[in-house]
C-alpha cells in the first residue's frame, strides 16, 4: 500500500506532520470533500472499520493517503473524487426530509431529490431544517466547509421568521433572551436538562392572538426554534429559515436552487476561519448579477 500513512506518538515530529509526506492528505477530509458525509462522521466510519485503502481496512486514526493514487472504498464502494467543490443555495418546501435517502420502508421526499447539479454528482445538506420547516439550505460537496458551518465553536448565526400562537410580550422575550432550560435527548433517551444561549427576538408583527417573529441563534439543537418558543407558551405555526451567516435566502423561490455566489462563498470561508479576515471583507458584487435558480 503505497499511498497510505499513519503516524503514532513515537514517530519523530517531522515524519509525524501531514505535508512532509507530498501529495497525501487525512484520510477523514478526502473522504469529506468527496461529499461521502461530514468530516467528523467520516471519522466514525474510519473507526467502525467501513474503510477500505488499496484492499485494506483502516480503523485508528490518524491516517494519510494520496487520493491522486490510492484506491479508496467505503463499504466495498469506490469513492469519486471531486474535481472541484461545489456549494448551492437551496429553498427548501414542506414535507421534505433534509437528507441524503428516506428510512427503508419509507418513500417521502429528500432534499436530494431535488436538487440534483449537472456539475456535482454528490452533494450534502449542511445541518438540518425539519420535515415541515421551509427556507435556506446549504448543500456542498467541501467537506471541511460543512464541518465548520455545522461545529458549535463557530457560531454562526442563522435567522428565522416565525408565526407563533398565542402572545409575545416582554417577559418572554426577556426569556428567550436569557435561555431556557431543554430536555437534553441524545439516541432517543432523555439524559439530564441545559439551558440554551439566549436568542435574538424581534416582533415584526403582533395580533390578537398570533404574531410574526424574527428569530437568530447560533446554536444548533434539534427543533430548537420550535422548542424554545414552545418553552415560553408560544407554540409555532410556520417556520422558515431567512439566513445562514453571510448568506440570505432573499427572492429564490421555493423549491428551486441556485450556485452560491462568490462574494457569499468568500464571506462563509471567512466566517469560519477558512480564509484570513485580515486580508478584507469579500468584495460585494454588483446587484444586476442573480445566479439562475434551479428546480
């Protein structure tokens, strides 16, 4: 096997460190940017032995290989390589699950089968919006790009606007604004309780019994718009997400997609310390420039 390499604590520093060794990378990240899954669960399938380097299983970690050479199977299937990366903006509708395939037995429609780029053959939404919750996806085939958007330690900041039941006042905006304490379920099982950062409320429009709101968090538990605004008696009736960071779903119609701009592209990578802030804010382009919409 020539392509792949490990290191462990014994080995001196300089044979340890990945770009010593020309042309190879961590086994992890190509398997990520070949759009195979995150980067972090590509390292759960390193570990459950479900990799496989020019006919050998690989099962600890770290490990490098060169992905111009080596033959590189998950499960018995061979992965492709991406060219070149690939990030959409989709709109996500109602009553579509954001994952790559149903559960067996199942037949409801996914994300990917409406998406599908002439350019990139395998894509991967970037986190999750709910069966019912509609608006701005992310889908890539860079992997260290989703794993970054999707880790804690970023915070990047994702708006929604809701119409919730019921009234929104001052004490449970103060609330929201504090934290609420969640149940913490983790495999199906309740384990314990956790109180959420504070979020971000504005009251675009109160009624009578119903209001509209607009939402930003930067943290990403499950359903946890819904459930924090359920926390505080204010059940939600529609959900939809507006932005993610740098990157609004503005006019792109329900159902239909589009190429991420440059200048977003460039303020994400920013946003999540992939390009240096120091070098400049992304260049804005002009306002006549709008990417076709896909469907």
């Amino acid at each position: 096997m020539y392509g792949l390499l490990a290191y462990h604590a014994s080995v001196p520093t300089r044979q340890a460190k990945p770009k010593h060794a020309q042309g190879h990378e961590r086994l992890q990240r190509v398997l990520a940017d070949a759009g195979v899954a995150s980067r972090r669960a590509c390292e759960d399938l390193i570990r459950e032995g479900q990799v496989e380097v020019n006919g050998q299983i690989v099962a600890t970690l770290p490990a490098f290989v060169d992905p111009a050479r080596d033959d590189i199977r998950v499960n018995g299937r061979r992965i492709a390589l991406a060219k070149h990366s690939t990030t959409v903006v989709f709109n996500k509708p109602t009553a579509t699950l954001t994952t790559a395939a149903d559960e067996p037995g199942m037949d409801r429609r996914t994300v990917m089968d409406i998406v599908q780029h002439p350019g990139a053959a395998r894509l991967f939404p970037v986190g999750r919006l709910d069966y019912e919750t509609t608006g701005l996806l992310i889908l890539t085939n860079d992997g260290e790009l989703a794993n970054r958007l999707a880790h804690p330690r970023y915070e990047i900041p994702k708006t929604y606007r809701a119409i919730i039941s019921g009234v929104m006042d001052d004490e449970k905006l103060a609330s929201l604004e504090r934290g609420v304490v969640l149940a913490h379920r983790t495999q199906g099982k309740t384990r314990g309780a956790e109180r959420t950062q504070g979020v971000r409320v504005r009251v675009v429009r109160q009624m009578r019994d119903r209001a509209h709101l607009e939402i930003t968090l930067t943290e990403g538990r499950n359903r946890e718009v819904r459930r924090v605004l359920a926390r505080v008696g204010c059940p939600v009736r529609k959900l939809e997400r507006v932005a993610i960071g740098p990157v609004r779903l503005g006019e792109l119609k329900r159902g239909h997609w589009r190429d991420i701009r440059p200048s977003e592209l460039k303020a994400l990578k920013m946003a999540v310390g992939l390009i240096d802030a120091g070098k400049g804010a992304p260049r804005q382009r002009p306002r006549r420039e709008k990417p076709a919409e896909r469907r």
